[in-house]
C-alpha cells in the first residue's frame, strides 16, 4: 500500500524505467574521462519506498524461486558485496508491482518470467 499511495497509484509513471528512477533504485556511474568509478544507486528517489521494499526483498530471497535465483546469480560475481543482491530483488519486486498494478492483475506464482 506504501509504493501504491507514494506513487498516486502509477498514474504519473508511464514506464517500468521512471518508477526505478522515481524511487532511487537506478543505477549510475561515477565517470570523467577515461576514469570510470564504481556503480551505485542513485538514492535521489523516494526513500520511503526503497525502506518498504527492504524487508520483502530479504524475505523473496529466502522464498521466491526468480528472485532467489537472481539473487545466487549477482553475489556469485561480487561475493564480497551482498547487498547488490538485496537492491537488485528491491528493483525486481517493484517492477512485478508496477506491472501487475497497470494490468489489474492478481500475482501468479507459477507465471514463467
């Protein structure tokens, strides 16, 4: 209900792109030059929904199959930063949110992704 009421309900977010920017879960890269720096999240979003999604993304890691994959699959190229997992499910849940939000559609578990 917080990403919902935060958002209007995506009425002004046409795109699965504006609702990660909106919320400060796009990625960006510290660059001048040659010189390219580390990759972060922007975090100049809505921290009100970045903190909701938080604890359901530690809890889709632990429980949903896709994003537990996804999940195995990031901290198996950076074993020393696990939050990048964690921020990836973050980003993950709420695009199934704004898509399924749009489509006036119930959550399918068994739906192939």
């Amino acid at each position: 209900m917080t990403i919902i009421s935060e958002t209007n309900g995506f009425e002004s977010i046409p795109s699965i792109r504006k609702v990660v920017s909106y919320a400060g879960l796009d990625v960006r890269e510290h660059q001048s030059g040659p010189y390219a720096g580390k990759t972060r999240i922007t975090k100049k979003g809505n921290s009100n929904i970045r903190y909701c999604l938080y604890m359901p993304a530690l809890n889709a890691i632990q429980h949903n199959r896709p994003i537990k994959d996804l999940h195995h699959r990031i901290v198996e190229r950076n074993p020393k930063i696990r939050q990048k997992g964690v921020v990836a499910a973050m980003r993950k849940l709420l695009i199934l949110v704004f898509v399924l939000w749009k489509k006036n559609e119930p959550f399918d578990q068994n739906y192939k992704w």
